[in-house]
C-alpha cells in the first residue's frame, strides 16, 4: 500500500456495489487506510465476504441490502448508515450494470435498467448522502464512471450514455456542493481484468485486448482501488469536479 497507515482514520464510508469486483477491493482499501466502510448491493450474499473481509482489518463493517433504483430505499439506506457508523465522510457510487446488446434489438426496459442503476441510482445515492456529509462539514463522492462514458464503443449504448451522463453528474454536482465542503470526483477504470463483470463483456478475449493498450496488460482491481484512497483523502483536498482515467493508456490509441 502506497498510503501511510490511518490515512483515513475516522471517516466513515459507503460502497455502493461493495460486495463484489472493483467495489470490494475500494471498501478492503479504504478500511485499511484506517476508514469505517458500509457495503451495500442488492444481494446480500453478495455483501457478506466482503462486509468480514472490511472487519478483519479491524474496522467497523456493516452490510445493507439495497436496490440503488429505490428511492425509498436509498433514503433507508443512508438513515442505517448514519444509525450504525453515526455518520458519513465518503461516498462510492460504485453499483451498475451491463451487457453486451445491439442498439437496434436493446429494448426499452433494458436501455433504462442500466440507465436507472448507473446513473439514477448514482444521483439518488447523492442526494441522499447531501445532508449526512453536510453535518461533517463536508467530504467526498466517488463516482465510478467508465472509459466507454467518453468514447464510442459498439454494443454499449446502454451503459455509454450512463456513464457519459454520470461524467456530466459529477462536475454538476461539484460545482454545486463545492462550497458546501463536498469535493465530487470520477474514476474511468479501463478494462480491469480480475473482475466478473469484465470476465463475462470479454468473453475470453483478454490477450487481444491487452494487445491494444500501451501497457500491455488489463488493470487490477487495487489499481482503482488506491485511486480511491487518495481521492478521499485530505491530500486530494483541492481535487474536485475531475474524472481521473486509469486504464493504461488505452484511450490515446487510434488504429488505421
Ligand atoms: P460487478 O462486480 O458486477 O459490480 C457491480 C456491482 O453492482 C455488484 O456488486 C452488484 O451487486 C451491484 N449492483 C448491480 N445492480 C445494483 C442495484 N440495482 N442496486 C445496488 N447494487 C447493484 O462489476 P465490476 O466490474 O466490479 O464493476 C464495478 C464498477 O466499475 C461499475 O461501476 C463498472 O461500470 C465500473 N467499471 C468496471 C470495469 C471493468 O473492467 N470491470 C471497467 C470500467 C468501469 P448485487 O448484484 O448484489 O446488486
Ligand atoms: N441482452 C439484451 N437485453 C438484456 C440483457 C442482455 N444480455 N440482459 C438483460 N437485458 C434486458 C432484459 O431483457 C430486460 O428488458 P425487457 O424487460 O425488455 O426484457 C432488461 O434488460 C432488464 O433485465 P432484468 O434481468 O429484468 O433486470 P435486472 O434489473 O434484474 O438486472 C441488469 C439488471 C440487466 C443490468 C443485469 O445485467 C444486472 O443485474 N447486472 C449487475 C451486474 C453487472 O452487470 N455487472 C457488470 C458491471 S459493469
């Protein structure tokens, strides 16, 4: 770890999605920099490794089921997180969804259930941290965007346009809740390989995509995971409204 220990000693944070992938390793590396972390998803059997994984490091863990969709319970959500850590520092709007689906034959409901866990969710998560992180006097929302939210990629029309809206989100609500104290930042994570999520877009075509990045290899989840440690914490105090891309280069090539 990069960090001096207790980075993050006192905060408390919520992990949307938390239970699995990219969102397990960033609550693991937040409660080893000394944080408080909840996890919450909507399968609870999805949040439990992860949720004792957070407490053998010795920090407090709690697991909330929750449909980011739900406004209602996205409001249940944030009163247990403050009943059980007695507050909130940080906030990771991890929680989405995918698949690979042609435009023309993605249906309406498939085109606006992604939509509605990625960046609706997203905005209700939010909203709703807004008056926790208010009475810390401030702090921070990650979002977890996606290269893709800025490029053209086929068969992800879905999940291009939540994340292009949650890239919009974030510096939206930076310049919103700036003066409040609230810093908004964004993660774009290219392909990371050890992650089931990736696993099912890839199909088993991680060496041909390793082949078209700079660097030569898919990313780890922990290379998203220390991002977000250090955009938490206080030495990324004059950050805000950005979205940091972590994805080995791959962006900057155009093939002809
Ligand atoms: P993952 O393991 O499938 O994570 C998605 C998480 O979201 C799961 O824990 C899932 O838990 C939760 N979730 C889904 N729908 C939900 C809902 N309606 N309400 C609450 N939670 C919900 O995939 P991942 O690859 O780690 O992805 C994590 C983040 O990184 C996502 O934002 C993704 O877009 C982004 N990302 C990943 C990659 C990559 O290469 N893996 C690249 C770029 C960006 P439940 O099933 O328990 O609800
Ligand atoms: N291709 C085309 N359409 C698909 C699809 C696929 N592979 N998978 C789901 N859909 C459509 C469904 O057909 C449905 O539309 P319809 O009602 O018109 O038939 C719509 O998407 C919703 O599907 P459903 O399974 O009912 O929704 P859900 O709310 O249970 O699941 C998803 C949400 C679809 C996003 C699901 O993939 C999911 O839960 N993903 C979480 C994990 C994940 O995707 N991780 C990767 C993170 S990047």
């Amino acid at each position: 770890m990069v960090f001096r220990d207790g980075i993050l000693g006192g905060k408390s944070a919520l992990i949307t999605g938390g239970g699995t992938g990219i969102g397990a390793s960033i609550a693991q590396e937040l409660a080893r920099a000394g944080a408080d972390v909840a996890v919450a998803s909507r399968d609870p059997a999805h949040l439990e490794e992860s949720r004792r994984a957070i407490e053998a490091l010795g920090r407090r863990a709690v697991a909330i089921a929750c449909d980011v969709r739900d406004a209602e319970a996205v409001e249940r959500l944030f009163a247990q997180v403050k009943a059980r850590l007695g507050g909130l520092d940080v906030l990771v709007n991890n929680a989405a969804g995918n698949f690979l689906c042609p435009a023309d034959k993605l249906s309406p409901n498939g085109f606006r259930s992604v939509v509605e866990i990625d960046l609706v969710g997203s905005f209700l998560c939010s909203r709703a941290a807004f008056p926790l992180l208010c009475e810390r006097g401030g702090g921070t929302i990650i979002n977890i965007t996606a290269t893709l939210g800025s490029q053209g990629v086929p068969l992800q029309v879905h999940a291009g346009s939540a994340k292009a809206g949650i890239d919009a989100m974030t510096r939206q609500l930076a310049s919103e809740w700036g003066p409040r104290g609230i810093r908004v930042v964004a993660i774009a994570p290219g392909p990371i390989g050890d992650t089931e999520g990736m696993r099912r877009l890839a199909g088993g075509r991680d060496e041909e995509i390793a082949r078209s990045i700079p660097l030569r290899r898919l990313g780890r989840r922990e290379e998203i995971a220390w991002l977000a440690v250090y955009l938490a914490s206080d030495a990324a105090a004059w950050i805000t409204g950005a979205t940091v891309v972590v994805d080995g280069g791959q962006r900057l090539r155009a093939s002809f």
